[in-house]
C-alpha cells in the first residue's frame, strides 16, 4: 500500500500523512505513538467504514502494545532536567492516541489500552467479544500500536457486529492468521 | 520590535510543531488562541516554556497570561519590558 524505504520512524509517519492526503493539524503536534495509531486507524476506516451507521456510543477501541507510552515518556523525561515540556507530558500515558482517534472521528463508546508482551489474539476475542454481545459495543477498532525508539509495529482491525461482504468472522484464529500475515 | 515579532513568530512554530504554518502567516496582531491561530491549553504552557527558555523570562503572574499571550506583538511588548537586561 505505502512503502518509504531506508526512512526512520518520524520521516515515515510525516511521509504517511502526505501520501494520504491527510489535513489535521493536530497531528504534528502528537507523540509517535498518537501518530502511528492515528495514522493506521484513518487507513484502516477508509473507503470501508461507514460511521453513519452507529452511534458514537457505539464505536469503541481496544488497542495493546508491550512499551506503553515508554517512548514519549523517556523524551519526557529529558526534558525534565532543563524545562519540562508540558507538549510531551500529555502523551505520557498509552491510551491517549485512543483519544486523539476518538476526537478525530466523535467516537464515544468503551474503550481500553492493555499492556502485554505480545499482541493475544485470544485475550482480544474475548474481551471485545463480551463488549459486543452485551451490546455495550456495535463496533470496535482493535489491535496493537507500539512504538519505541526505532522499532514501531501497528496492525488494527474493525470489528462490526453486523457482517459485510468481505467480512471475516471474528475469532482468536483469524485475528492470529491475519496479525501474522502482516507481521511475518 | 519588528526583529523581535520576525523571531517570535518563528520561535512559536518551532516549539508548537505547527508544521503547516509560515512565519508570514502569522499577523503582529493576529489572535494566537481560538479565533486566529487556534492555540489550545497545552500551547499556552508552551507559549511560557518559550519565554523562559528563548529570553529567561518567568510569567510570574499567572493572571498575566491572556494579556501576554494575546497576539505576537503583546508577547514581543512583554518581553522587551521584562528582558533580565532591561530590568
């Protein structure tokens, strides 16, 4: 879809945001980590997602990943031995790029951020799997966004309790065989 | 003054990350906050970062900070009064 040979992980992001054509000028202003899922989340959404469908409340996200907000939070605290920047501060926390998702598309439904050594297909199936069949949730984004120094993985998938054409059930199995289709 | 609002101006897109905004965009006496430039919360505690570490100015009146932080010429008015060497 998109590919920046030999760029590090700032220079991709920025080169993302232009291949796409993306206007939010908010997103210079987020931590790597924001960026990443932001962007990977407004391709994910495109084209396919028909937000009109549900209510806010009905939208959620569940996002993991094994190194938090570590990455901002070591930035952070550089910054600290001179004049801590209050820009950095605010994305010391994980679930902060699921806010900055959910400003940028009004969603208002559940949503979580889990710490865990590797992306568990099994963990997600039954934690989504319970928000949807209490009907808490119609819809959800899920997956894994992490970032730290120059390594940096996200793989997210939509999850819609009403099936469509090209849907594919939601089970630990299928998660798996497409986490590890796009991670090798 | 005129050097000092050219730096400002610079100065304010570099530490906002405002990546999408030339110095030239910025009038003298544009609004930085809601109307104008959009500057939220977070900008304005960055606005005071700038001072103290561009010019080694501490907003030592919190309550100031509308007033200072209303456009490029009252920050660059603000900061010619208060310039530890003028003081």
């Amino acid at each position: 879809m998109f590919e920046e040979k030999g760029s590090e992980l700032p220079d991709f992001l920025v080169a993302v945001y232009r291949h796409f054509e993306l206007q939010y000028p908010k997103f210079h202003k987020m931590d790597y980590l924001s960026k990443l899922g932001w962007l990977a989340n407004e391709i994910l959404l495109q084209d396919v997602f028909d937000k009109e469908k549900y209510k806010p409340e009905d939208i959620g996200i569940v996002l993991s990943n094994a190194n938090s907000s570590l990455d901002t939070d070591i930035k952070y605290y550089e910054t600290t031995k001179t004049i801590a920047s209050p820009a950095q501060f605010v994305y010391t926390l994980p679930n902060i790029v699921i806010g900055e998702i959910s400003i940028r598309h009004h969603f208002k439904g559940e949503n979580a951020f889990f710490i865990a050594e590797a992306f568990d297909a099994g963990f997600m199936e039954q934690y989504i799997g319970n928000l949807i069949n209490n009907n808490i949730l119609q819809c959800c984004i899920c997956g894994w966004v992490d970032v730290l120094d120059k390594n940096y993985n996200a793989t997210l998938f939509l999850i819609e309790k009403d099936k469509s054409a090209n849907s594919v059930n939601f089970t630990k199995e299928n998660l798996t065989k497409i986490y590890q289709l796009q991670n090798g | 003054m005129d050097k000092l609002m050219s730096d400002l101006k610079t100065q304010i897109i570099a530490q906002l990350n405002l990546q999408d905004t030339k110095p030239e965009d910025i009038g003298d006496d544009q609004p930085l906050f809601v109307e104008g430039l959009g500057l939220d919360s977070i900008d304005a505690l960055e606005l005071i970062v700038l001072l103290q570490q561009q010019y080694k100015i501490k907003l030592s009146n919190a309550e100031d900070g509308p007033k200072v932080f209303k456009t490029v010429r009252t920050m660059a008015e603000y900061i010619t009064a208060h310039q530890p060497q003028n003081a």
